[in-house]
C-alpha cells in the first residue's frame, strides 16, 4: 500500500492533498497537523468514512513533536514511507508586498519576520527530513517533497522586477538549496529531494480574491496602501504570464502537483524546483 506524510493539511493546499491521496482506499496518509482534534472533526465532516487517514499532532517549531509523530507513524507504518509531503509552511502577511529597503525602517519586525520564516520553512524542514529519513530509506517511492515557491527563483525576480515578499521568498530560496545539500548526499540511495511550486492558488489569504484577478494569496488586503501594491504586483505577473487566469483552486493545484511527484525521477526532479506545469515556467 503506498504511504504518504504530509505536513499541514489542515487547511489548503495540505488539506487538498490529504483528500485526493485518501481518495484512493489502496494509499494510508498521515498527516502532521498543528491542531489533531480541529483537523480531525474537519475531516470527519467533510470527508466522511475515509478509513486510510491518520491524524497525529506536531509542530515544525518544537522538534520534540515532530519526533513524538514520527515514533507514531511507524506504529501506523511500520519501518517504511513512500512519499514525505513538506507543505506546511507559514506564509507572512505582514512582509508580502513591501521591498526589503522599507520593511528595513522597523528593525525588529524585520528580524522577527525573518526569524519566523527561516524556523518554519527552512529549520523545521530539516528537521522533519532527518528524522523521517530512515523511514523513505525502505520505501518503494523514497520521495521528499517540499512545496515550495516560483517566488524563490532569482531570475524570475530578476526579469520581472520582484522585490515583494523578500523574507518569505528568501526562506523559499532557503530550501532550494536544503533539497540540493540532501540530494548531494543520497544520490547513491536513490531518495529523490524535489520541490514544487502549486502554482498561484487561492487558499483564503486575500478576502475578495475574485475582484482582482492577480490578487496576491500572502496579503489579507485591509489598507487601500496594500491594495495598491497588491495590484502592483499583479500586474508583474500579468505581464510574466499574459494568459494566467488567476487563482487556482487547492483542489486543481493538488492535482497539478501529484501530478508531478507521480512522474518525478532523479534525472528531471533530483534536487530541483520545479513548477506545477513541470518546468520553470511558474504561472
Ligand atoms: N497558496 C499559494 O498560492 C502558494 C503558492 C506557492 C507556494 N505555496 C506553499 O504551499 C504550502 C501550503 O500553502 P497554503 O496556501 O495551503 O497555506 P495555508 O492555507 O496558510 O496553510 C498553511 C499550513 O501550514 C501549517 N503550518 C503553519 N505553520 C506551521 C508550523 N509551525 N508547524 C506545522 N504546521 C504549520 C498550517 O497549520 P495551521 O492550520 O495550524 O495554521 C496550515 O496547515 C506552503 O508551504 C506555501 O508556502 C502556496
């Protein structure tokens, strides 16, 4: 039976993940949630009668949980894991649309923005591949997936005049190069490390997303200052991609990025970024 981990599907793209892989009663998919009992009751609500999930508590902050959750997988699992899922991730509002230069003006806020990107995207991720390593080493699929972002890319930040969401993008940038340190060393073990971008999806960061096409996920847009940039920003994107549509739904970017990891070798995907179109065109 091919098993899956996936951080974070109590909510959005995690939680879209969770619903299409259980979909199939042959897969068991565990997933690391910050609150069990929420994730559960939301689960026995919306996906009534779904035998092959399993909800067990954690946090990429506190390491200690994250090994608490590991000991139960492999009660749940045994000694092997196909496919780890790192989506979990925490997406700043406060530094989404400022350049680095002004967010520079509050010192503090700064460091703490920073500091809480690199703790959960970059640190507890490593941490969650350590420990679970030994399992993906007896697996079929021996798969580590990051969910990550386009924003991470330099030269899509390059061509396009990016200077948005620096913190978040750095801690993005981050993990690009864990998946290559990771991948450098098991090579020889065939465990592939890849990261993929589900594309620009609405998982209920913005209130009105469907007024303005390119609204951004990472702002909830309560100033006419921050809409402003909002649409600013947009329309970078909009001159990147003349044909994107807007938001996808967590439900099709799941499915772009099974997609993907279904597919993924060590020659296209190893130690790579990639976008939900498979390649690095991100919208
Ligand atoms: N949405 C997009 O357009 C987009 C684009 C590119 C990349 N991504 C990436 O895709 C992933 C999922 O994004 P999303 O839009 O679904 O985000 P989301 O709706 O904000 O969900 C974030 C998930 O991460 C969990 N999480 C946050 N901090 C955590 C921590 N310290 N420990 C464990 N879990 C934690 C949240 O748990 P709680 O419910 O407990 O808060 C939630 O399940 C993220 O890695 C994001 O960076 C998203």
């Amino acid at each position: 039976m091919p098993s899956y981990v996936i951080t974070g599907a109590s909510r959005g793209i995690g939680f879209a993940l969770l619903d299409q892989l259980s979909e199939d009663a042959n897969n068991v998919v565990v997933t690391i949630v910050r609150n069990k009992a929420a994730t559960e009751s939301k689960i026995t609500t919306e996906l009534p009668g779904r035998k092959n999930i399993f909800v067990l508590q954690g946090d990429l902050t506190d390491v200690e949980s994250i090994k608490n959750a590991f000991t139960e997988t492999k009660k749940l699992l045994g000694d092997s894991l196909d496919v780890l899922i790192a989506n979990a991730g925490y997406i700043s509002d406060y530094s989404g649309f400022l350049p680095l230069s002004e967010l520079g003006s509050d010192t503090k806020a700064l460091d703490a923005d920073l500091n809480q990107l690199f703790q959960v995207n970059v640190v507890g991720n490593i941490h969650l591949f350590n420990i679970f390593l030994p399992l993906i080493k007896n697996g079929q699929a021996k798969k580590i997936v990051t969910i990550s972002s386009g924003m991470s890319d330099e030269k899509l930040t390059l061509e396009i005049g990016l200077f948005e969401a620096g913190p978040y993008s750095i801690s993005k940038a981050a993990m690009n190069m864990v998946n290559a340190k990771f991948q450098a060393e098991f090579k020889k073990e065939g465990i592939i490390f890849m990261g993929v971008c589900p594309g620009s999806v609405d998982t209920g960061h913005y209130d009105n997303p469907r007024e303005n096409a390119y609204a951004d996920w990472r702002l909830l847009a309560v100033s006419p200052e921050d809409l402003q940039r909002n649409i600013a920003m947009g329309g970078k994107f909009a001159g990147y991609a003349p044909g994107f549509k807007g938001w996808a739904t967590p439900r099709d970017s799941a499915r772009d990025v099974l997609n993907i990891v279904q597919k993924a070798t060590m020659e296209a995907n190893g130690g790579q970024l990639v976008s939900h179109f498979g390649n690095k065109q991100w919208l």
